[in-house]
C-alpha cells in the first residue's frame, strides 16, 4: 500500500484538521490502496484562501478548498519523479467506482478530477456540503 505523504508540516496540519471530513480521508485511503507500485501519495494542498485561488486562477472563483472539503494530490515514485497520465486515469476510475454512488442527488459533481490548474498536473478528490 502506497504511503501518503504532506508537501509540508502546513499541509499535513490541515489534513488532520477537524474540519476536514472523514469520508475524504477515507477517499485518501482509498487512493492509496489502489495505487500501484512504486508510487506514493503527496498531499499538496487542502485548506485555501480565496486570495489564494484569486492568485491561481486570476479571479475569484468558488472552490471546496475554502471549506476544508477538497485535497489535491500527486502520485510520486520513489526517485520523485511523477506518475505518468495512465495510471492517474486508473485511479480517477476506481474512485469514481467506488464513491460516485455515495453522492446526494443535489451534488452532481465529480469526486475526483485529474486536471492542471496552472501548477501542474493533480488528483483533486472532493467531496459535499455536510459529507460523513
Ligand atoms: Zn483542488
């Protein structure tokens, strides 16, 4: 099983916090449990400003992050290199097997998404208003 490791004592601080809920960090779990050898998991960002996301995206714009209801992470080998496209598409799909049926029919929105918002290529897993 893949380890999950924080990008910063911040991030992993954030992570543990209350307000994070449990099932994102069972959808974490869940990642690394069905990433394949020899990639970890590095949790690079979970609690955001909105000036933070003004600064990402160049203006304000609504993001789980706010709430402590988003964590974006990579897939990382263990010379640091990053996993290649195909095996974040395997993951994305296990996940999405495996939570998408657990969402409130007034939440229609992906759990995960392997997108590129200007720092690179990541895994963000998210999760509804009020999720257990
Ligand atoms: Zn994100």
């Amino acid at each position: 099983m893949a380890q999950i490791q924080f990008k910063s004592e911040q991030v992993r601080r954030e992570y543990a916090d209350h307000r994070v809920p449990p099932l994102l960090r069972r959808i974490v779990g869940f990642v690394a449990a069905v990433v394949p050898e020899p990639y970890d998991v590095l949790i690079t960002d979970v609690w955001r400003s909105r000036e933070e996301t003004r600064r990402i995206y160049g203006r304000y714009k609504h993001s789980p992050h706010h709430h402590w209801r988003a964590v974006d992470l990579v897939l990382v080998g263990p010379d640091g290199g990053r996993a290649g496209d195909d095996v974040y598409t395997h993951v994305k799909a296990r996940v999405g097997d495996a939570f998408s049926g657990l969402r409130p029919l007034w939440w229609p929105f992906p759990i995960c998404i392997y997108h590129d918002v200007g720092r690179g290529k990541h895994l963000h897993l998210q999760v509804w208003r009020g999720a257990k």
